[in-house]
C-alpha cells in the first residue's frame, strides 16, 4: 500500500509533535505569556500578537509555544487514523475482534498512565496536599471514561488526551466495518463534516464547546484526514522548497483563522498540512533525534506532567527564570524516561495488566 508517510517519518512526527506539547504545556502557564485558544475561543489572546509583535522581547519563543504549540496535538489523531489503516485494512491483515480490540487498546492506555498517575497523585497528596482528587475522578481516569464528566477534574492537565484517543479507536471500529466502497470515504467526510457544523452551531465560550474539545468532536477532522490518506494511499509530491512554501502557508491560515471562532474550527485540519510540511523538512542528524524520542513520545505524554508540576513548584519558591526552567524541565522530564525504561516499570505494568 503506498503511503503518505514511512515508518520512519511517523516517528519524527511523534518526536516533533511531544517536544511542542511539551513546550506548550510549560510555557502557557507562565503569567505574561500569551494565551492559546485550546478549549474556548479566545479572541482577546489573538489580538494580544498584535500588540506583541511591536514590541517583541526575549520571551518571543514562550509565547509561540504557548500559542500554537497546542496545534501540533491533532497530528497524534491523524497518525492515530493513519496507523490504524496501515495496520487493520492492509493486504493480509486478520479480521478485527470487537472486543479483542478495545481490549487491548484499552490495556495499552491503561499501562501507559497507571504508574504515572500513582506517582502524581501521591505527590499531590503528600506535598500539595490536595482535596479534589476524588477516589471516582480517579477511577474514571484510569478507566479513560473522566473526558465525558466535566464536573470531576482531569488529573493530570494533559492526561484528557488519553480518554479521547481511546473514543478515537472505539470510533474506528465502527467506521472499520462499514469501510467498503463509497463508504471508505464518505463516512471519514461525514465526520469531518459533522464536527465542524457541531462547532459552529455551539457557542465557543460554553461549557458545551470546552467539553467538544477534550472529547471525540475535537480529534474528527485530523482522523478522518488520516483515515483518508492512508486508504487512498496519498502521496506528498513536493519538494523541499515546496514543502516550505506550504509549512509558511499554512502557519499564515493558521494565525488568520484564530481571529474568528467559525474558521477557527478548522484549524486542527490545517495543522496537519503544516506539522506534515514540518515533518518533510526534518532530516540528518535532527531526523535521527526525532525518531529516537518519537518512539518514546507516549512515556513522555505520560511522564512530562509530572516533571513540570515539580519544576514550577521549585521555581514559584526559589524565583521565576523561564527559559532556564525549561532547560531544567526539558532535560529532567528525559532523565525521568530513561530511568522509567532503566527500572522497566513499563514492562512492570505490562506483566500485571494481562
């Protein structure tokens, strides 16, 4: 099956993909940084760029990665879709099992961030000492199930991810059987479609829009763009230059749909089209990076909350310097994994979960 995207290429993807949620989720909560609109529309923090850019300083780089360094999110959806193509509709491959599948999709979710959230919640308890770590939020969010009740809190921050993917492969197993002909198409159009419209008909500063956003409706347009191109084996024809023109372009879209809350909704579409301009431009020695930590993007989704709860508390205490804390953040939350793999606690969940 020709592919839009290689092995390879995928892992730079995932590599690039961590490193700017990474950011992103560091840099966003520093004070003076300009927000992003990632769960509300927000209007206001647009505009804010627009006096910024008259008088940039050194934190330039804090405030792209808190802006836009959320839109490099939808690119784990659309691998998500490409993969799962790759892997469940190829030449030769066995019939998915309902069950067996959720299953085990579910098993790998729950490896992932069971060890983790054990450590993050004790660190809470005993040094925070919080009180709305509910025993239910808790077991909703082991059970990927927290996204779909608002009223508990999402602990930690990012971890909502891992509920929505999880819909995202509930989601394809329906969509794999109803994959022949038109339908291969129509039904990924259909979604797409039917997200954006559920976008504009909802008010983008309700609780109803935030809550489309931490759950499945947010995932359907950068999904169904990667179901489509992996079915319909789309190729990238441009070259390096070309590949350029198109990553500024589509930053260009990117900066003017945040000015309006309707083209804002398709704005995790357009991310694609840049974070895939990125990818091809990505080579050497930088390539080879970025596949060495795309294959360890899902510990670090897991793993980096974690370390930054602790960097920022360190640094609230001993005083604010942002780009060193980031340098701290960036190299201890590494550390953390390669100790995490060195110890084999991934392996340990593994062995208990069966």
């Amino acid at each position: 099956m020709d592919s839009l995207l290689s092995k390879q290429e995928c892992a730079i993807g995932r590599g690039l993909a961590i490193v700017c949620i990474m950011l992103h989720n560091y840099c966003h909560a520093f004070d003076f940084a300009i927000q992003e609109s990632e769960f509300n529309f927000a209007l206001d923090q647009s505009l804010r760029w627009g006096d910024y850019l008259h008088h940039i300083d050194g934190n330039f780089l804090i405030n792209v990665f808190s802006t836009w360094g959320i839109y490099s999110l939808p690119l784990f959806f659309f691998l998500a879709g490409y993969g799962l193509v790759l892997k469940y509709e190829s030449a030769g491959a066995a019939a998915v099992k309902p069950l067996s599948f959720v299953w085990q999709h579910y098993r790998k979710l729950l490896c992932l961030m069971v060890i983790p959230l054990a450590i993050f919640v004790v660190m809470q308890l005993a040094v925070a000492h919080r009180t709305d770590l509910t025993p239910v939020g808790l077991v909703l969010q082991l059970t990927t199930l927290v996204n779909w009740f608002p009223q508990y809190h999402i602990v930690p921050g990012p971890y909502w991810f891992l509920g929505a993917i999880m819909q995202i492969y509930v989601l394809y197993l329906v969509l794999y059987y109803c994959r022949k002909g038109v339908m291969s198409w129509k039904l990924p159009l259909l979604l797409a479609v039917g997200g954006f419209v559920a976008h504009i008909v909802v008010p983008g500063e309700s609780v109803l829009a935030g809550w489309m956003r931490y759950n499945f409706p947010v995932a359907l347009l950068p999904f169904a763009m990667g179901l489509v191109a992996a079915r319909y084996g789309v190729k990238w024809r441009l070259n390096t230059m070309w590949s350029a023109v198109t990553l500024v372009l589509a930053s260009v879209l990117l900066i003017a749909f945040s000015f309006n809350y309707v083209l804002w909704g398709l704005n995790y579409g357009i991310a694609i089209v840049a974070c895939i301009s990125m990818v091809k431009l990505v080579g050497g020695r930088m390539a080879q990076v970025m596949v060495q930590i795309g294959t360890l993007s899902s510990l670090l989704y897991v793993i980096h909350p974690i370390v930054r709860w602790a960097v920022m508390g360190a640094a609230m205490k001993l005083g604010r310097m942002p780009h060193i804390e980031m340098l701290i953040y960036l190299t201890v939350t590494a550390v953390a994994v390669m100790v995490y793999k060195k110890l084999r606690l991934d392996e340990l969940a593994s062995k208990i979960i069966k």
